[in-house]
C-alpha cells in the first residue's frame, strides 16, 4: 500500500496519480526504477514527491 505524503487529500492524490500514470501511459519516462503496474509507479513518484501538482496561476482581470 503507498502511502499519501502528509498534507495532501485523499482526492489530490488520486487525481495527480491518475495524472501521471496517463503521462506514462503516453510514453513518459518514470523517475523510480519499478517493475509494477503504471498506476503503482505513479503513486510511488506522488509519495516520493517527485511529481506534484502545480497551481494554476491567478487570473489577472484588466480593470475595466
């Protein structure tokens, strides 16, 4: 069982994992040396820290 790292939802997890095992699915090179399924792989990279989630920057509105 992979562990969440501290400070992240349950929800953010499942969604960055589900994320990067598309990336590898596309042919995205993993940063952990694994033999398993890709979805295992990528929630290995999520709790190591190796890939996370970047906000979306704020949305600059020009005033008007």
């Amino acid at each position: 069982m992979i562990r969440r790292p501290a400070g992240t939802n349950s929800f953010e997890f499942a969604v960055v994992c589900g994320l990067r095992a598309a990336q590898l699915t596309r042919g995205c090179t993993p940063r952990v040396a694994s033999e398993g399924k890709l979805i295992t792989i990528a929630q290995m990279e999520v709790a190591a820290g190796l890939v996370a989630r970047e906000p979306l920057p704020a949305k600059i509105v020009p005033p008007v």
